[in-house]
C-alpha cells in the first residue's frame, strides 16, 4: 500500500529560506559540510541535525554558521 504524506508536516518556508542561504554560503566561499563542522566548532552530529531541523537550532548556533559563512548581517534576519 502506497504511503501518505499527510502525517508529515510540510516544511516551513523559514527552514527552507535558513537551508538555501546555508547552501548558498557554502558555495560561495568553496566550502563543504565538513569545513563548516571544522570551522564553527560545533559537533557534525550537532550540525547535521540544524540543517535536517532548523526550527530546534539556537540563535547561538545559527550566528555562528552565518558568521563562518560570512552572511552578512542585514541577510541574517530573514532565515531566523
């Protein structure tokens, strides 16, 4: 039997702007998950999970991927 997608909750379009604008940083300076995990200091499960969830990330966090990934600060209001 076919599965359904009703139980799932769609994305909230905040999450999906955050995960473009991490995307987009990520290209834009050359880099790949792994140099973000290396150069935010945060735990590659840690990180994984904001990006699989950014609804559950804190502030602290998102400011220290936007800050690794050079977003400039008037950008930044619009992802959180």
């Amino acid at each position: 039997m076919p599965r359904s997608n009703l139980a799932r909750p769609s994305p909230n379009r905040k999450d999906v702007a955050f995960n473009v604008a991490i995307a987009e940083g990520l290209l834009m300076n050359g880099m790949n998950k792994r140099d973000l995990i290396q150069k935010s200091g945060i735990s590659p499960s840690t990180v994984y999970n904001d990006l699989k969830h950014p609804d559950r990330m804190t502030v602290g966090r998102a400011r220290r991927y936007f800050d690794v990934l050079q977003i400039p600060s008037e950008k930044r209001g619009a992802y959180l």
